[in-house]
C-alpha cells in the first residue's frame, strides 16, 4: 500500500459535495430552459441545438467548483505535484476562463457601448452571454494548457479520483466546444 499512500479516497463528504454541484446545475439549467429553449425552439433547429449545448455548459460547471472543493482537502500536495496532474490542471484552466468571462462580462455591462452599436438585450442575451462563453473559451483553454503540459512533460496523471475525474471534465468541456461549434457551421433548416 507505500504506492497509495497520497491517493485521496472518495469519501461521504465528497459524496455530498457531488450532490450539491448537481442540485446547483440542476437549477442553473431550470433558469436557463425557462429564459431560453422557448424562444429556441421557434427560431430555427440549429439554435436549439446549440442552446442545448450552452444548457449542458451550466450544467458541468458546478461539478468544476466541486471538484476544486474536493481537492482542497487531505492529503494536501505541493504545488510542483499539483501542476503535473492534469484534472488539477484543467480545473485551473476552467476557474480562470470563468474569472476571465465574469470579468468581460461585468465590463460589457458597465461601460457605455462605442456609438453605433447597441447592447444586446432581453431574453437573447444568455444565448450570446455567459452560456456561450462557457462553450466557447474553456474548451481551447484546456487543450492549450494540456497540451503544453504535455509539450513540456508535465502530463503525470494521478491513480485519484479526483484528478481521474477532472480530466473527465476536461473531456467534457472540450467536447462541448466541438459541439458548439459544429452546431455553429452547420445551420440545419
């Protein structure tokens, strides 16, 4: 068991943990189905298709909070470790695409628009806000960091749950962003 010995077990708190991100999807997606798959749905398939996909980003957002939680606990690592790991890695890529999107849109919102423009507003506006940004920036985000973590021969993947399951967000977010932006080429009648 020496080769276990800083492997983080999943425990009733992490369990709870997990449960708590799902119930915060869940009612970021509620909010967000009630705004927008209405209107969705009488514009055209593709635009369905894509708020389907902004839908599934607001979803897994919360389990990246989670997952952040989860690894602040026991057994602590060095920071050297942490950045070898790359679920830890693209979870760090994640918080900083949500700071940088937190901050272009708190920005957008308070600065007056150059003249000729105008703001987009009402009901439209989480269609090209936050759940698009979501899809658009994280995906890249985590391909750009793991693959020069790979370049550089950082990619030393962890035996934990925990950084099993962050390259598995990893996974998803990428996979969201191919989604999106095949939805986003392909405008079905």
């Amino acid at each position: 068991m020496i080769g276990n010995r800083g492997v983080t077990r999943f425990t009733i708190l992490d369990a709870m943990t997990m449960v708590a991100a799902a119930a915060v999807g869940v009612a970021l997606s509620q909010s967000y189905f009630d705004q927008v798959m209405s209107v969705a749905r009488t514009q055209s398939r593709s635009l369905e298709y894509r708020a389907w996909v902004y839908l599934a980003t607001l979803s897994v957002l919360p389990f990246v909070a989670a997952l952040a939680l989860c690894r602040l606990r026991r057994p602590f690592r060095p920071t050297r470790r942490l950045a070898r790991e790359p679920g830890t890695v693209a979870l760090l890529a994640v918080a900083v695409s949500v700071v940088a999107i937190v901050i272009d849109q708190a920005l957008m919102l308070t600065l007056p628009s150059p003249p000729g423009t105008r703001f987009i507003g009402g009901i439209w506006r989480p269609l090209v806000g936050v759940g698009g940004m979501l899809a658009t920036v994280t995906g890249p985000a985590i391909c750009a960091v793991w693959s020069f973590q790979w370049l550089a021969g950082y990619w030393r993947p962890q035996s934990g749950w925990i950084d099993r399951a962050g390259m598995g967000l990893g996974m998803v977010w990428i996979s969201l962003f191919v989604f999106r932006s095949w939805f986003l080429l392909n405008v079905w009648p």
